[in-house]
C-alpha cells in the first residue's frame, strides 16, 4: 500500500491552533490531516486526552448499545502520518476513538457514544457488529508487514491509563477488553504476539492468567476428527471466540487457536492445540471474572 508522507500536502502541523492546544513545546508536532482541521472538533471523553483530531467516519451505534466491550489494534502503517490520515480521511470507511502514538500522546477521533469503524467482519460472544458494541483503539505500531517493532513501554502506559478511565467509566469486564485477532481470527493479526497483555492486567486491564509451560505430548491439529476436538471448540466458543462446533480441526478452528496464543500463550504460534493451549483455555474459563469488582480498585 502506499502511503503518504509528511511532504504531500496533505498534512498541516499542529500548533497553537490545534483543537485542544495542550502539546508540550518539546514534543514533536502532531500532523493533523488538513481535512480533519476543518471538521468540528468535540470535548474528548478522556482527560488524559491530549489533541482531538475529528474524523469523519462514524455512525450510529445500533439500537443505541452501549459499548460494554474494548478493542486493541496496531495502525500497521510505516508511520504516524498516513495512520492518522487513513483514520480521519472521509472515504477510507475506517476510523478508531482513540490513537496512542509511541511517545504516549493520546488522540481522540471519534467520540464514545458513536460508532467507529475499526472492528469490519467480526464477533464475540455471539454478536456480530462488535463497531456498534465496542470502544476501538488503534496504537501506532508498524505491525507484522513492517517489521513489528516493540510497543515502548510509554505507549503501553497510556494505553493502560486510557483503558482504566474507560472500564471505570462504562464497567467494561475484563474478559471484554479485547484485540481485533481475538474477533477476528481469520483476517487479522493485530496488535499481535508482542503486545504486552500481561502488562495490561498486572494494573487491572483485562483478562490474563499465567500461561501453561510448553511442553512435549499429544495435541490436536488440522485434519484431527474427534470428540476432543469438538471439546476445544465448545471451550474457545464459551470464552467468545467464533469458531465452528463440528469435531473438525479446520482451518478456521486452526485459525482459532492461532488466535488464542497470540493473546494468551505467545510463546508459540503454531495453531496447534497443546497441553500448554489447552490448559491455558481451561484456566481462563475457570477464572472468568462474573463483574468488574476485580478491576475497578485503583
Ligand atoms: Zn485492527
């Protein structure tokens, strides 16, 4: 894909006359898309927000649900520029609420009580438009075709910080707080293998718990035909995930599984159902927090 840069025309600095006027002198200027510099801004819904860049690309939530739901992403861009340009560009049909940039600065695209458009094809726990559901978090990270640098731990801070005010504010359960391979295997990848979970729930953000040891022994894997196959779709589909209920090991249940281990067990990636997944799952089920009183204590 190609991508703009800085010089194109497209971009104008941000300064003194950025919407919320609150970047420190020594940070690097925000490039904010001409076309969203025109567009009228809004009160952020975070006071850890520190510029409101408007984007077009947003919709009513369906019914008016309430999000009760977080999705993480990586901008899987080359850079911040064409990331924020894609993001609050009409006609791209995607945007997010939030951007986290690497050095910890938080922008606000959409407001909450909106739907953005991050999620596409998706679901979880049996709903299909996770958008309408859903708060969206894109962080600048160039991702898996780029290289996929690690997260700094100044942006993992603030994706921290802006995820505690959010679950405080809407009582997001832990178990929601999620990353787009999570709702979907098939096409997505991000925010990927490095993104630190156990980090997010070390200071009350999300669900995690230790994942089971690697080791040697039987597992399930494509082409598999058998009841304990259908036991671990059962198992991936109580904790959300949309996977078929047919004893099959397909792609699509392999596809799963890949999915799982880029969020819970990370150290291998192989869409193969060990000892070490299938402990982890069981794990996560067993410990499936029922209300937020474990999140919320500051
Ligand atoms: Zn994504």
């Amino acid at each position: 894909m190609a991508h703009s840069s800085s010089d194109s025309g497209l971009f104008m600095s941000s300064g003194p006359s950025t919407p919320s006027g609150t970047d420190s002198k020594r940070q690097r200027a925000l490039p904010v898309p001409k076309a969203a510099a025109t567009m009228r801004t809004f009160d952020p819904d975070s006071s850890i927000v520190s510029d409101v860049i408007p984007s077009p690309n947003h919709g009513d939530r369906n019914k008016g649900r309430q999000p009760d739901m977080i999705v993480l992403h990586y901008t899987g861009m080359p850079d911040v520029e064409g990331a924020l340009a894609r993001l609050c560009t009409a006609g791209t049909e995607v945007s997010a609420h939030y951007v986290v940039l690497e050095d910890g600065r938080i922008v606000q695209c959409v407001p909450e009580a909106r739907r953005a458009w991050h999620a596409g094809v998706s679901s979880w726990a049996g709903e299909d438009d996770i958008n309408s559901c859903s708060i969206g978090i894109e962080i600048i990270n160039r991702g898996h075709d780029w290289g996929y640098p690690e997260y700094p731990l100044r942006q993992i801070a603030a994706v921290i910080a802006l995820c505690r005010g959010i679950i405080l504010r809407r009582k997001i359960l832990p178990q929601r707080v999620l990353g787009h391979s999570d709702v979907a295997p098939a096409r997505k990848k991000d925010p990927g293998e490095k993104f630190p979970w156990h980090s997010l729930a070390n200071s009350g953000v999300g669900h995690w718990v230790t994942p089971a040891p690697v080791v040697r022994g039987e597992t399930l894997m494509l082409g598999t035909i058998s009841d304990a196959v259908l036991s671990l779709q059962q198992a991936l589909a109580r904790y959300g995930y949309g996977v078929p209920l047919t004893g099959k090991y397909d792609a699509s249940t392999m596809e799963v599984v890949t999915a799982f281990q880029r969020h819970f067990r990370p150290a291998r990636l192989d869409g193969v159902a060990d000892h070490s997944t299938l402990t982890t799952l069981q794990a996560l089920l067993a410990s499936l927090p029922t209300d937020g009183t474990n999140v919320a204590s500051k």
